[in-house]
C-alpha cells in the first residue's frame, strides 16, 4: 500500500509540473501575440501632441507649478514631505514620456 500511495503522490506531481508547463506555453503564446499589440498607429498623432505638450512648455509650466505648491504647503505644513513631493510629481512629469516609450519600444 505505500507503495500505491508513493506512486499515487509522483503521479499528482507529474500531472502537476505538466500542468504548469502547459500554462508557461500558453502565457508564452499569448505574451507574443500582445507584444506585436504596440504596432497600432490609431493614435499616433493624439500620442504626439501629448508628448509635445509633456516636453514642451506647458510640461515646463506644470512642473514649476508642482514644485511652488509643494514649496507653500510645505511651508503650511512645516514639513519638507510636500516640497519633496511636489518636486517628485515634477520628475515624474519630465520623465514620464521617455519610461512610456522605452515600455513600448523594448520588445520591437
């Protein structure tokens, strides 16, 4: 009998690991067909004007704006935490055009 349970046991551990290689092919297949995903042009020029506007001026504007108000509330506050923010959501937005373009253009 402890033998009919031992091979019992390899057997669910068999079915197991081919289970799991199964899903590792299909997520594999699936993770392909989403990487040719990014060849899509639809919104090409939408993406564009975003990332003009991001780099350019207003982005500028914007990101001086995040740091005066985190300046005055920290100020309010008395705690540097919303000067450091502020100046955190103002890198996030200078650098945030770069990190989206490097996602998508790493796998083409």
């Amino acid at each position: 009998m402890i033998t009919n349970n031992n091979t019992r046991y390899l057997n669910e551990d068999v079915l197991k690991k081919i289970q799991f290689a199964f899903a590792l092919m299909v997520l594999t297949a699936l993770f392909s067909v989403m990487a040719h995903a990014g060849m899509d042009t639809t919104f090409d020029g939408w993406v564009d004007a975003m990332t003009a506007w991001i780099e350019g001026s207003l982005g500028k504007g914007i990101s001086i704006a995040f740091v005066v108000v985190g300046i005055v509330m920290g100020v309010v506050r008395q705690s540097l935490i919303s000067f450091a923010i502020g100046v955190g959501c103002a890198l996030g937005l200078n650098y945030t055009p770069a990190v989206i373009n490097g996602m998508f253009t790493a796998f083409m």
